[in-house]
C-alpha cells in the first residue's frame, strides 16, 4: 500500500526516514525497493506542496520493528536508481506544545521520549568506570546507563552522565543529592537538556560572560540527526551536554594560549575584573601547580606579592568542563622576582595536609603545598606534556609498543574469512583446519614469550604426501615468479609500500645472499621404529631470500590447489613412474608464518656461524699448503734435467713427499665429516 504525502506521518520504530532520495522516484518505486526482502506497509516520497516536486525523502513503514531493523541494515548498503540512500530511525514529530512551552528551570524541562538523564559535575578524577557512577546512584532507583565523557588522549573531563529508569527517580536523585561526596569531593547533580533548548534560554537571557565558541565543544553535538531514541544511533556521546558549558569562566577559550604561550594576548569581548594579559616575555611569568579548586585570581595575586609586585594572576579553567584546573599562572613586574619565586620554590609538592616545619610559608597557599616552575613557550609546553603523558601510560601499562618485535601481527598473513568469496569456494574440512591451526598458533603465542612470528619462514600444511623437499623448493620458487607476473598482468594486487618498507628494514645492511629466493626447502618426514625415514607427514617448511619474497610466496601459494606436474617436478625422469600420487589432487595448501622459537634460532646461528669459521679456516689453511706444494715445482729445473739419470729417485722422491702433505689434509675432512655427523644426530634428538 502507498499513502498520499499529504496524510500524516505517525513515526515509530517501525518506520524508517529515507534521505537522498533520486528526485524522480515515485511513492510505488521507493514501496517496491523496500518490498523486495521484507513487507512494506506503506511508502511515501514527501513532496513540495506548491510545486509537487520531491524534496528527496521519505518515510517507509514497515509491519514489525523486526522488519524495519533489518530493512534499515540491509538496504542502506543497496542503490536506489544508482544512488546509496541515508536510512535512519523515524523521530517522533515534535508538537508545537511542547516548543512553545516556556524555559522555567533545568528541572522543569521535559525529558520527551528518551529516558531522564542527569548530570554530575565536579566529578573526582577516582571515578575513571561507569560502574562506580551506577553504585552511587542505585539508591535512588533503577540506574539505566551512565557514561564519562573523555577527553583528548582518554583524559577524564570531570563530570559524567546517569540515565534512569524513571522521572520520578531522576527527580529523588537531584533532590536528595544536594551535598553528594563520591571519594570526599562534593559533586553537583541536575538535570542534562539538550542542547539547543539551552541556546534558546542563553539568547533570551543577558548573560555577562565572554562570548566563546560553541564549536570547539564536543564534536558530537553536532552530529544528532533525526531519531534520538534509538541507541543504535545515538550514542552516549551524542547526546547534548547542558548548562555546565554556559558555566565556562572568562578567558576559557583562550586558555591553550595562556597556558603554553604568555606572549600572545587574552582576547575579552566583554569588561569584567579580570586582569588583561598583555604580549609579554616567559621570563617574569610562573607556572603554579597544585592551587585549591576555588582560589581566586586576587587572593593567587595577593599571595605572591610576597615575592615581589605581581602584575596579574590568572587560574586555569578547563575548557570542556569549565571547572579549575588547579593550576594557575602568575606574571611579576620584575624579571629578578620571578627568578627568585622559581629558584627557592621546593623541589617537588605534595598533597599531603602535613607541611614540614623547614617549608617556607611563602609557598603554602591555603594548606597547601604550591609547585613553581617557569613559564614556557607553547612549542615546549606541547612537547613537555606529551613526554610526561608517555611517561604516565607508561608507568600505567598503557603505552602502547613502539614496535612488535614478536611480529606477531603476521599470524593473520593468509587468514581467510568464512564468508569471504574464496572461503566459500573451499571445502569445510580445510577451514576447520586453517581455524584450527590459528587457534593452536594464537595459544602458543600467548604462552610463551620467547616465541615469535618469523619474517622470512612460512609453515605449510596440507601437503601432498608424495611432494619432497625438492619439488617444495620449485613451488616456492614457482610462487615468487608467479605473484609477480600476476601484478604485471594486473591480475593481483601488488605489495604495498610499508610492506616493501618492511621487507628493507628487516634485511638492513645485510649483503646478499649466494643463495636463491629460496634458501630451504624441508618436508617433514615420518620417522619409523628402525630409523628409517617413511612418507610425508603433510607438512613442511620454506625458508626465503627475505620478507618480500616470503610475503608474495604466502599469498600466491595460500589456498592454491597443488597440480600433478607440481609433485612430479621434485623427481627424476626415472623415479616418476614409481611415485605414488594416490591423494595428492585436490590439495589446497595452507600458508602461514612459521612460528620460531628465538632460542632455537640464537644457537641454530651461533652453530651455523661456528661451521662457516671452521670451513674458512680449512680453506685457507689448504690454500697455503697448495701454494707451498706448487713453488718447488715452479722453480725447479727446466725439462731437460727433469728427464736426467736422477728422474726416477727423484721422482719417487716427490710422490712421497706427496702423499705426506697430503695426509694432514685428509684428517681435517674427517673431522670435519665428524663434526657434521655429530651436529646431525643432535637435530635427530631433538626430533625425538
């Protein structure tokens, strides 16, 4: 069915809005988009009353919330006549009741639809989860929700929000909450409205307050569209904040600049008694930190005119709650003043109520216990707050790593999605073991720290059985190629750059290798009672030049379906015809990579290392021995008395110095076939 624009539209959660509409669709084509998966209703495309001409929206009602909920997922991913469609929530059409009602009070607001929501300011920095909010209040009624808004970096905001269940809750808790500590800090409870209800009463009234900009409040504000009771779609930091922001004290919006930089000028729009802060050098101008919550610029100003006339003191307010800071500035008439005020100041402060009796009182400010630095330019201050910042999170555990030096965000290299377009074409069997292998991979990494992801090292599983190492070693090289023809041909998405930025870092200075784009090639055998090795276990490992060709390996070898002339190629002409390739079709490979022990690869080098010393060794030693043997030869008679009466004394004479030098030579390669054969049954122990 399809209602007339002019009949009234009675919105709820069974009804959707639909913007960006194509302006020549029709009531009947909006009604058949939305009819193709689920039962519409009625549609209407809401039209210009004068010019009958779409204004490029509509409302769609559906039979069930059931429906519209799935409508509105489903289609706002589809195209109307080639054009994606802005779905949301149908909102409550306002009455012009309750927009004439006049501004009484923030407890005499209507909450409308949604739930009462309070506010509570002044909040302790303690109070860090929403759950500590909800135990306070529970004792006024059923607690729906609370959330405490945040700043930039997770800095906390010092107030929060409680939605209850019920008005009469809300009321119970803004009435008997008067004096509320939360953690020994008194904090204030009223009622949140929304923010453009607050403009009305702000323009109505004349309000002595710097004019400061709504735009830097929180983003969020802004972003309210036309259903405000789904939650899906508004969050709770959508939801408006209320008077706390008309509570900002003179100079909030330029506090940055005070604070980081005491050159440039407090802009005030209105006079007021506050102090005007001229461009002037940091030089004269402190820092005080620690300052009780209600000082006053005068009484701050009073007070550090003990060291010298002061020219203004100016407290800090924050600008997202409007609540001090506990930090204030000060700038003398005198440079020699400032100087002294930093140079005596204690080394650090405290909030301890106790103050040591050598403390000089100068510096205690209403029990407290002041620190005073120098002031400094914006430039520094950022640098300085980002440093201490780091150090925080650092000492929390909260910092996060400057470099995964496990790799470990390579386990999800060669992952694939149920529902992706290639885990649909796979057999159920091969997902459950690339879950399956993910899961053990994932469990090994969590439990042992001295395990890490290798960068040039893949682990492949699901082998044929009659694929050797050999025949691996041409897929792995097969692989290289093959990535690279497929981007030449456009056919496959090339490497990215910090994936190739990866791969540079990871090789460094090292020179290159003599070796292939694959250094190693292993299947892993099974090993019977007699010694002897048997077939294939299904699995193996390839080692590469480096991370690029690993990676493009990986993902041309992933998922890939191993061919019969792909086993063959591991074999000889002559042992092809014995190979049995009984279960070897219908493979597909299982790419990951390889998970190595750093322990196993430290002495696996330091072993490696020790072998190629010994074999350099040998080699020069043999080479000096070769040269040793050939110079008597060179500079011995020419061939007439070579041939003379003395040629076959001589010459035995020379076979057996022959075979003396060449005796030593012969014991070093047994010990070097020694040291082999020991460093292999090692690795057969370790099998074990």
């Amino acid at each position: 069915m399809v209602r007339d624009a002019n009949d009234k539209v009675d919105k709820g959660k069974t009804d959707l809005f639909v913007r960006s509409i194509p302006l020549e669709v029709t009531n009947e084509e909006l009604a058949d988009f939305f009819s193709q998966d689920f039962p519409v209703k009625h549609a209407v495309v809401v039209t210009n009353a004068a010019t009958k001409e779409s204004k490029g929206f509509g409302f769609v009602s559906f039979t069930t919330e059931e429906d519209a909920a799935e409508a509105l997922m489903k289609c706002r991913k589809q195209k109307l006549k080639g054009k994606i469609l802005q779905i949301e929530f149908a909102k409550p059409r306002e009455r012009k009741t309750r927009e004439d009602r006049p501004f009484e009070s923030s407890e005499a607001v209507s909450v409308e639809k949604r739930k009462p929501r309070l506010i509570v300011r002044n909040l302790p920095w303690s109070v860090r989860s929403p759950q500590d909010l909800i135990k306070v209040f529970s004792k006024y009624g059923k607690v729906v929700d609370a959330f405490i808004p945040r700043g930039a970096g997770g800095k906390m905001s010092g107030f929060g929000f409680v939605t209850m269940s019920k008005k009469q809750h809300a009321d119970k808790a803004v009435a008997e909450s008067k004096g509320l500590e939360i953690d020994g800090r008194t904090v204030t409870v009223d009622f949140a409205i929304e923010k453009d209800k607050w403009l009305k009463h702000k323009d109505g009234e004349e309000v002595e307050e710097e004019e400061y900009d709504d735009d830097e409040d929180v983003k969020e504000e802004d972003d309210i569209k036309v259903e405000e009771e789904v939650k899906e779609e508004v969050k709770e930091e959508d939801l408006d904040l209320d008077e706390s922001n008309a509570d900002v004290a003179e100079g909030d919006d330029d506090e940055d600049e005070i604070e980081e930089d005491d050159e440039e000028e407090e802009e005030e729009e209105e006079e007021d008694d506050t102090p005007k802060v001229k461009a002037q050098s940091n030089a004269s101008t402190v820092f005080v930190r620690n300052i009780p919550y209600d000082a006053t610029a005068e009484s701050l100003k009073e007070h550090f005119e003990l060291f010298g006339p002061v020219r203004y003191a100016l407290p800090v307010i924050d600008k997202g709650t409007g609540q001090p800071r506990g930090t204030a500035f000060v700038a003398f008439e005198s440079s020699d003043d400032c100087d002294k005020c930093v140079e005596r100041a204690p080394a650090s402060a405290t909030t301890s109520l106790l103050v040591a009796d050598d403390t000089d009182p100068r510096y205690v400010f209403e029990g407290r216990i002041l620190a005073v630095t120098q002031a400094v330019q914006r430039e520094t201050a950022n640098k300085l707050s980002e440093h201490n910042s780091k150090k925080r999170a650092e000492a929390l555990g909260k910092l996060p790593k400057e470099k995964d030096r496990r790799n470990v965000f390579l386990i999800n290299e060669g992952r694939i999605g149920e529902n992706s377009a290639l885990g649909m074409t796979l057999p159920k069997a091969d997902m459950e073991l690339r879950q399956k292998s993910y899961d053990q991979r994932k469990k090994q990494l969590n439990g042992n720290p001295s395990l890490h992801v290798s960068l040039t090292r893949l682990a492949l599983r699901n082998l044929p059985r009659a694929l050797n190492a050999k025949g691996l070693k041409a897929l792995g090289r097969k692989a290289v190629v093959q990535f690279a023809t497929e981007v030449k041909e456009g056919a496959r998405q090339p490497l990215s750059k910090e994936e190739a930025i990866r791969s540079t870092k990871a090789r460094g200075e090292e020179a290159k290798s003599k070796h292939g784009v694959v250094r190693q090639a292993k299947v892993i055998m099974e090993q019977k009672e007699s010694g002897e090795l048997g077939r294939s276990r299904g699995y193996g490992f390839l080692e590469f030049r480096d991370h690029k060709a690993a990676l493009m390996a990986l993902r041309w070898l992933n998922a890939h379906e191993v061919s019969t002339e792909e086993v063959l190629d591991g074999y000889e002409e002559k042992e092809r015809r014995h190979v049995d390739l009984a279960g070897s079709s219908r493979r597909h490979l299982v790419a990951e990579f390889a998970i190595e022990n750093a322990q196993v690869v430290k002495r696996r080098k330091e072993t490696m290392a020790r072998i190629n010393m010994q074999k350099k060794r040998h080699r020069d030693e043999d080479g000096a021995e070769g040269n040793d043997n050939k110079r008597p030869r060179r500079e011995g008679g020419d061939r007439k008395d070579r041939k003379g009466g003395d040629r076959k004394g001589g010459d035995r004479k020379g076979k057996g110095d022959k075979k003396e030098e060449r005796q030593p030579e012969k014991d070093k390669n047994l010990e070097l076939g020694k040291l082999i054969g020991q460093k292999r049954m090692r690795k057969k122990k370790g099998g074990k």
